[in-house]
C-alpha cells in the first residue's frame, strides 16, 4: 500500500485539508483520510479532467489551418474538413500510434487522465479492411496504455458522404457500407479493448449525414444501453439546412423523435438549437459535449449553454481537433463566450453553490465520466483508479489564496505551468511538466511527422 499526503483534495462537499490518499498495488484507492504519514505532495489534488471528444489523428495538423492568403477560397469548416481529409488519407498504424501517444501525454501533461476517441479512421489507405478490423483502433488504445491515460474508444458508423448521398473518394477509410459492417467493426473493437486495463468501448454514429436513417434507426434501437453513445449533431447551419430539405425536421429534432435518446446519449457540439430542442434534449437527461475552442477555431458558433444549464442541462467538454489541450482553457473559453452575449458574470452559477470554478469542475467531470462509461457520483471513490491533477500549492496565486477561493483560482487563472504533476491509476505520470515517456513519445512523434511532411 502508498499514501499520498495532498495539503488538500477536492470531494464534493469542497475540500478536505491536509489528505492522505492510500492506495492497492493496482492504484485503486483503499481510503482517504487526514493527517497521515505517506509521501508528502506539496499540492491540491483535483479529479483527473475528462476529454469527452477527440479526434487524435487531427493532432497532426493542429496550428496548420491559418494560412488563409493567395488560396482564393472561402475558410470555413467545409474547407477546413477537406484539408482534414486530405491528413486522414495519409496515416499508417504505426504513424497513428506515435500521433496519438503524443497527443495523449500532452492530454496528461495538462490534467486529463481520461479520453473518450470518436474514432472514424478505420481502414487502409485504399478504404479496404485491415485483416485485424480494428487494427486502427488497437493502435489508439496502444498509445493509451504507453501513455497511462485511460481511454473508452468509440468507434464511428459512418456510411455516406451526406444526407442521402453516396460517399466521396476521400471518405473511403471511413467507410462501413451497413449497419452489418459496423457492427463486425463494433466486436473487434470490444476485443481490442478487453485486452487492455483502463480501456472501455461505445458506439457512435458519425452525424445523421453519415448514416442512413433506417440504419440509424436499427442502431439506436438495438444498442446496448449501458454503454455510451456518441454523435456529432447540429454543428454547423448547412447541416441545419442539408436536415431539412432532406428529414424536414432539424437534426436534434429529428434524433429525438426517432431514437429514444436518454442519459448514455453524448450529442457533440449541439451549436445550433432551438428552444424546443434545447428543452428537450435536458429533459431527455441527455448529455452535451462542447468543444470551446475547436468550435471557435472552426467558427461553429455558441451553444446556447444558459438556457440548457437553467434547464438542468448536463454537459461535458472535449478537445475535439487539439488546437487546445487546456481543460481550464476550455472551461474559460465556455464561460467567457457566453458573458459575452448574456453581459452577465455568472455562467456557472448555480442557486445551491455560488462558487463558479468549482461547479464547472464537477459539471464537466461528471458528464465526462458518463462519456467514458463510467461511475460518476464521486470524484474519489474507494475501490476507483486513483486519477489526479495536482496543481502546484507554491504557484503564485494559489500560495496566497485561501482554500474557499482555489477553484476559481486554478479555473480561471491556472495553465500548465501551475500543475505540479498528474496521476493516473496510482502512479506519477507526468512530475514537473513532463511525461515520464516524453524523450521517446517526442521522438516517435517527430519520424512521423518527417514521413507525412504535414508540418513542413
């Protein structure tokens, strides 16, 4: 057994000062408690954040999408895919694993210690079916477990190229021709993660576009329900106005009628809503993922989060593309678009509990924990992986804050240079803003990206 003595640890009822956390020899915890002897950690220990969205291949062109001059071509999300498409074309296994062991001790470095991957990359570079159907999908959980990060691995059903259209050329890896297909795809994803601690699986549909709408019909239907289902839904107005002429109905309106959504649904994005859909999708029990700055750097839009908050709303956020790894970033970016159009300072507030930093925490990281397919009632629980962000107690800041005022301290203040390390399942994953891998994920990360060329 090892303790750890955090000069405090946040629980839902607020702080616990001067914590002992013990843990098993599979860094699962065995109590909590004060004032015991153990190694003495000179910081606050937070819940591990929750990355409810992402995509790890697009890694690899993050930063890349902002050299707008002499292309004569309208920079919108359309364009911004087809240069995403263009990347997803290009990577081998191996090039997918290095990008994504990058990626994911970044995710830790800056605090999140659990991912859930909307995996679409799923075939060769021809669109054929590796021998291994989940050969892909294997090689993002590689890259979780040579990280420490844990990961619910979601494989996409993604059948055509829009709302009654064949799919393009440059969509053949995502291809799964019927709902037979993606569920072959769906068993070898639950064989690829059963091998592997701290991996878990969910289903997903890419966006109504994607799918036929029987078919979308018979997998929601027949799901299991005790698993997560993602799906990217109302993300941009052409999809609006693509739904309509195609179902007559708005996307969200159209999956609330049809697909008996619940709490185990993840709609991502969700930006563009009316108020019948943002009523129903709370009264649904029906979780959003919001992607604060892969939204705002794809010009989405904003979610409209005050009604669906004063709705009881759930919600959780995500780094979807990574031009973004900072989960207090995503929290500021949330809060800061919405003042701006409420004129109001109280985002996060809630009637019970004034203290906005720490209802954003507990809001992201319970919906976020329901993405991965997880328990969520205890930040944490006896018998759970002990998963921590330990932010630094001798920062600036935090050093002269009292203990009332350090969730709005590290939310609304905090970047990586204030995190003294991370913890996942019990052990030291990332101590004074490096990986315990860093020479070796940096090294694999830069021969692929010599091979692609995509930065040069």
């Amino acid at each position: 057994m090892k303790t750890f003595c955090f000069k405090g640890l946040l629980t839902e009822n607020g702080w616990l000062e001067n914590a002992a956390v013990s843990i098993d020899a599979n860094g699962k915890i065995e109590s909590i408690a004060q004032n015991r002897l153990g190694e003495q950690v000179n910081g606050f220990a937070l819940p591990g954040f929750q990355n409810a969205h992402s995509h790890a291949f697009q890694y690899a062109m993050a930063g890349l999408a902002e050299l707008h001059e002499g292309t004569g071509v309208p920079d919108d999300f359309w364009s911004w895919r087809t240069a995403m498409y263009n990347l997803a074309l290009t990577i081998s296994p191996d090039q997918l694993e290095d990008i994504a062991a990058m990626l994911y001790a970044e995710m830790l470095r800056h605090g999140y210690t659990s991912v859930a991957e909307f995996h679409y990359l799923h075939h060769d570079k021809d669109g054929k079916p590796f021998a291994n159907l989940s050969e892909m999908g294997e090689r993002l959980v590689a890259a979780a477990k040579k990280t420490g990060i844990k990961i619910t691995l979601v494989p996409m059903f993604y059948q055509q190229g829009g709302f009654g259209q064949p799919p393009v050329e440059k969509q053949q890896r995502f291809i799964s021709s019927t709902l037979e297909d993606y569920l072959e795809l769906l068993e070898a994803t639950k064989r690829s993660v059963a091998a592997c601690e701290g991996a878990n699986w969910g289903t997903g549909i890419h966006s109504l576009r994607a799918v036929k709408p029987e078919d979308v019909v018979r997998l929601t239907n027949g799901m299991d329900q005790n698993q997560p289902f993602h799906i990217h839904v109302s993300e941009q107005l052409k999809e609006i106005e693509d739904c309509l002429a195609f179902h007559g109905k708005r996307p969200v309106q159209w999956l609330l009628d049809n697909c008996g959504v619940n709490s185990n649904y993840h709609l991502v994005h969700a930006t563009h809503l009316d108020g019948a859909e943002v009523a129903e999708i709370a009264k649904s029990g029906a979780n959003v993922v919001i992607c604060p700055s892969t939204e705002g750097n794809l010009g989405d839009g904003l979610f409209r989060f005050e009604d669906y908050k004063n709705l009881g709303g759930k919600w959780s956020i995500g780094t979807d593309s990574h031009v973004g790894l900072n989960p207090f970033e995503e929290l500021r970016i949330l809060d800061y678009g919405q003042r701006l159009i409420s004129h109001k300072r109280t985002t996060f507030y809630e009637p019970a509990k004034g203290d906005s930093g720490f209802n954003a925490i507990r809001s992201a990281w319970q919906s976020g924990r329901k993405a991965m397919g997880a328990q969520n009632e205890t930040f944490f629980k006896v018998g759970d992986a002990f998963d921590a962000v330990v932010m630094d107690a001798d920062s600036a800041l935090a050093a002269t804050a009292s203990v009332k005022n350090l969730c709005n301290t590290f939310v609304y203040s905090a970047d990586v240079s204030n995190i003294l390390g991370t913890i996942a399942s019990g052990k030291w994953v990332v101590r004074h803003g490096k990986h315990e891998a860093h020479a070796q994920n940096v090294e694999g990360f830069k021969r692929t990206m010599r091979e692609l060329g995509t930065r040069q």
